[in-house]
C-alpha cells in the first residue's frame, strides 16, 4: 500500500498519542524509565563518537589546509562549525535512529504480537498513548543534551587530536574555536535534534505499533524503523536548514 | 449475560465470522470450541471490541456495547478481564507489577492496599512466593495462573479467556479450567472460554458453541454434546482414537 495510506495512518496514530493521559503520575514514571533508557544509554555511544570525529575532522582539516596560505586557526574553526552545524545534530540523529528507533520498534512490535497491546487496551487504557508518548518526551527532552554533550566532547577530541599529532598548537585551536562564532548555530542543532528526536521515536513507534504476525516481522518492524526514519531525519535537514539558516 | 447478534467480521474481503447469534449466560463457563483457524479468537476479540465488527450487535446485560462512544466503551472495559493465549503479562514488570497495573492504572487505593489486593487475587490463583519474578522467569502455567490473577483483580463482570490451557500438561489444564470454574461461580460473572480441548468440555462445559468455518455450527450442554447428530462435531470430538475408543465402549452397552 501506498505512502499516503502509512502516512494517514501515522498521523491516526499521533492523534490517539495526544489524548489526555489517564493518570499523569504514571506517565511521569514512565517518562523517567524512558530517559533512562534512551537517553542516559545512549550517553556513551555519543560519546565515543565525537571525541573520534572531532579528532578526524581535525586532522583532515589540518592536511587539507597545510599551506603556508592557510592560517592555522581555520582548523578550530571547520571543526567547530562541522560539529555545530552538522555533526552533533544530523549524524547522531543518525546513530540515535539505528540504536533507539530499533529499541523502540522491537519493543513495541513484541507487545504487540504478544497481545500485550490487546492486554492494555482490555484494561481501558489507551494504549497507543501509554506506549508512545513517554518515549517522545523522554527523547525529544533528552537528546539536546546529547546534542550539546557532543559538541563539547567533539571540539575536545579535536584539540587531543591535533596537538598530539603536531598539525597545529594549543593557542591556534584556542583562537580557532573561538573565531566568528555565531551563537545560533547551537539553536540550529538543538532545533533540528529535538525534531529528529521526534520522528525517530513517531516513526519507530509506528512500525512497532502496527507489527502483525511473529518475531520475523517484528525484526522486519525495527528494521523499517531505522530506515525510514533515517531517510525522513535527512529529508528535514534539508528543509530545516533552509527554514532556520537562509 | 451477553448477547451476540447476526454478528460478521471479514479481513481483507475474506469472511471470518458469518452470521453469529449466540447467548452466553451469567454465572456458568460458556465454551467456544472448534478447529484451529474456524475464528474463536477472532469471535472473542469481537466481542470484547478489539476487532471492529461488521453488522450486528454484542450487548452487554442490556447495553449495546460495539455503539457506545470511546469513551463510555472505555468505562465498560473496566468490568471486563481477559486472559490470552499466550498470557499477555507485561514483559518488563514484575509477577505483582503485573497484577497492581490495572490498580494502578484505575484506582484511588494506596500502595499497601493495591499490593494487598494484589496478593488476595495471586493466592486465590495459588501463585505464592513468586510475587518479585519477571513473567520470562516462570513457567507456562504460573504465567496463565498471573494472567488470570490479574484479570480478575478488578473483580470484572465479564471474563474471557482465550485457550486458558493451550500449551499446558493435563493436570495443570484441568486445575486452570478448574479455577476459571470456580472464580466464575464466585463472583457470579458471565465467562467465555475459547478451547479445543475435549478435556475442558467436559469439565467445565455449562454451555458449548461449536464454530465452524466461522459459522455458529451446534450449541448445547456438555450432556448432550455426545449425542449430537452433526457430522462436523462429531469429526471434531472423535478426531483422537482415545474418544473413538470411548464412544464405541458407549456403543457396546
Ligand atoms: N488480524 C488478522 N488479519 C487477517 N486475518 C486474520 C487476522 N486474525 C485472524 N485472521 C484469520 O481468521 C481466521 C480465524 O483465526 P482465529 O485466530 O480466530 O482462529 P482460532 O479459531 O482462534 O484458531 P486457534 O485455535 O489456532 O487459535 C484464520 O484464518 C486467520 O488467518
Ligand atoms: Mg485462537
């Protein structure tokens, strides 16, 4: 079926997510299971790779401009703007989108095939909320910080990088970061994470939600929540950036 | 007592359910048997509402229950408890979380007397000293008994169970039926059970409702389900050589 059969559907689906809650105190409680394990799980992973981009950034940065023309503080700048603009927000949407689009779409989709879904809703519970909004929150207010955690890590990791391997010193780096910063680049990134944030767990919970069959299909869920959610989180950082920057 | 009228349900243009009219009565375990594929789960999970029905009607002790709004549909789904077939227990709680979700979820009660309740309904189900395991650390028929308990931890008017012993050794099958009995006697409440097992009929089979290619096809008392002239329900009840042999030492007197 069609793509604007799924996206009617998606957009059902959000409706039911935005009815009021039954009892605020339990999705409270959910809320906070979900940041733990969406957020505070993700930390690490975050972690690791922008201390290894900032450093590879840094370094290609220093070998492309490693001409006596170039001024060496321009390689704290690209890395900072690579980070700012792109790197910390996009590409870890991207890594978010294959580690919690797939948590969110195999956990959902065994629910379902399960009947725990049918379990929730024998009981009254409006199950489509109870499982899908405590995860958009969790996510949407968790991963700016993961967004801001990467920058600085990133811009640290360029900074080991570049002065252990000798492209450039300290104060040049120092200088570099520090060079025609435009403080809205870190809007731009937080803006476009949280939207990300939102369409990996809407999109992710979609595809878990409407999982039929066996645990074949619920694999099959998770991985069309990471692909689809991949390609939708690229398809609006075009249009972000030409809404937030031009 | 639910009422089922002229009901039908199709998927994709195929008809699954044709035409059913059935009364299920108050106080007595009422039986949907039938092949695996005929439409029992697909009948149940109509007249609870999971599936949306095509025509007809399913009324609930004089309530027409598939055209009340959203929201009053939600009220009356408090007073119903259901069991799956393969349980449904929340993965990610606990045997006693489990119970207290429904408490939780619709109920003014403080922690103690939840956990309380709680325990009242696991006891009445003999699960004991395994308040604090997750549904992966028990067996099959603990996670049938936890289901149940929590079915009925809101003391529900209405109870389904979909193949409570599927899956399950014949002694653990029969205490199962046996409580399901037993529960439904106590708290005077009207219980569909979904089985194909002969076993069950037998035990607990106030009312039987044979389905058949998703049409109501025999319905009577488990007394007179052998007798019956219906040459699908005979095939279906001396399918085993074990009943065949049963029916011809019958035969013999
Ligand atoms: N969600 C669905 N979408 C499409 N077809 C379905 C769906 N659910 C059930 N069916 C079809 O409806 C028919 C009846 O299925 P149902 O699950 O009610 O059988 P059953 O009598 O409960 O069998 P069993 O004893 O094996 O549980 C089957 O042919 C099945 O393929
Ligand atoms: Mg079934």
């Amino acid at each position: 079926m069609g793509l604007f059969y799924h996206i009617g559907k998606y957009f059902l689906l959000l409706f039911r997510v935005f009815a009021k809650p039954e009892k605020f105190k339990i999705y409270y409680r959910e809320t906070i299971k979900e940041i733990d394990k969406l957020g505070l799980n993700s930390i690490w992973i975050v972690a690791v790779i922008s201390v290894f981009m900032g450093a590879v950034i840094t370094i290609q940065t220093a070998y492309n401009t490693d001409n006596p023309m170039y001024p060496k503080y321009l390689i704290g700048l690209t890395a900072r703007d690579t980070l700012l603009l792109e790197f910390s927000s996009t590409i870890i949407a991207l890594i978010l989108a294959g580690k919690i689009g797939s948590n969110i779409a195999s956990e959902i989709g065994t629910m379902r095939i399960t009947e725990q879904i049918d379990a929730l809703e024998i009981m009254g519970v409006n199950s489509a909320s109870y499982l899908i909004l405590p995860r958009i929150i969790a996510s949407v207010i968790f991963t700016p910080f993961l967004t801001l955690m990467s920058m600085i890590i990133g811009i640290f990791g360029g900074w080991v990088a570049g002065v252990s391997t000798g492209v450039m010193t300290t104060q040049d780096y120092v200088y570099g970061i520090q060079y025609a910063f435009i403080p809205y680049y870190i809007v731009y990134a937080l803006i476009k994470i949280a939207i990300f944030a939102f369409l990996i767990t809407t999109i992710s919970a979609y595809h878990g939600y409407y999982t039929s069959g066996g645990s074949l299909e619920v694999g099959k869920s998770s991985t069309k929540a990471v692909v689809h959610s991949s390609i939708f989180i690229l398809l609006f950082n075009v249009i972000l950036t030409q809404l937030l920057l031009s | 007592m639910i009422e089922v009228k002229n009901i039908a349900k199709s998927f994709n243009g195929v008809p699954v359910l044709k035409n059913i009219d059935v009364l299920f009565e108050k106080g007595k375990t009422n039986l949907i048997i039938g092949q695996s594929g005929s439409g029992k789960t697909v009948l149940l999970k109509s007249i609870v509402g999971l599936h949306d029905i095509e025509q007809g009607k399913v009324i609930f002790d004089g309530t027409v229950f598939n055209e009340l709004n959203f929201k009053d549909k939600k009220e009356m789904r408090k007073q119903i408890g259901m069991l799956f077939q393969g349980g449904a227990l929340f993965d990610s709680a606990t045997v006693e979380e489990n119970v207290m979700y429904p408490l939780n979820m619709f109920t003014e009660l403080t922690y103690s007397e939840k956990r309380d309740r709680a325990n009242e309904c696991l006891k009445r189900v003999n699960i004991i000293n395994a308040n604090q395991l997750y549904p992966a650390e028990i067996s099959g028929g603990m996670k049938k008994r936890v289901a149940i308990a929590r079915a009925i931890a809101l003391n529900p008017r209405y109870l389904f169970c979909d193949e409570p012993n599927s899956g399950l050794d014949p002694q653990t099958a029969i205490l199962i039926d046996d409580l399901i009995k037993e529960i439904t006697v106590e708290y005077n409440m009207t219980t569909i059970v979904n089985t194909h097992d002969m076993n069950s009929v037998m035990e607990i089979g106030d009312k039987v409702v044979f389905i058949y290619n998703g049409a109501k096809w025999w319905e009577g008392t488990r007394d007179d389900i052998f007798d019956s002239e219906n040459e699908e329900l005979n095939k279906f009840i001396f399918a085993s050589k074990l009943s065949q042999k049963i029916r011809d030492l019958k035969n013999r007197h």
